[in-house]
C-alpha cells in the first residue's frame, strides 16, 4: 500500500517534501492516482506488484510498489 506521496516513507515517488504536505495535499484533493482523487491516506493495491500513476498537480511519477 501506498501511504503517501512523501519519497521519506514506504517508497512514495517524493512529490511532496515532507509526509506533512502531502497529507495536506490529499486533504485538498490535489493528488490523483491512476486518474481518481485520493482522500485517504492508504490506498489499497489490488495486486502486487502494483504500477501507480500518482500526480500532485502538474507533476507525476510512476510508482512501482512490490
């Protein structure tokens, strides 16, 4: 699972600089995954490993999560 988009933990792309921004940008709907609003903080992979389209406003990355 992806717990946020933070690069510090659990091999997020680092989009965001701290955990702290990105969960505030995910309170503000700013990031998208695969092309759906994230509001929660977990996102459950229906498989792994998983490939994740994951944007914060312009920018995006694609995450492998294993």
């Amino acid at each position: 699972m992806l717990s946020h988009v933070s690069e510090s933990r659990r091999g997020a792309p680092g989009l965001a600089a701290s955990g702290a921004e990105a969960n505030r940008k995910i309170g503000e709907k700013a990031v998208r995954v695969d092309g759906d609003v994230i509001e929660a903080l977990l996102i459950p992979a229906a498989s792994l490993p998983a490939r994740l389209a994951v944007r914060l406003g312009k920018r995006a990355k694609v995450a492998v999560i294993a």
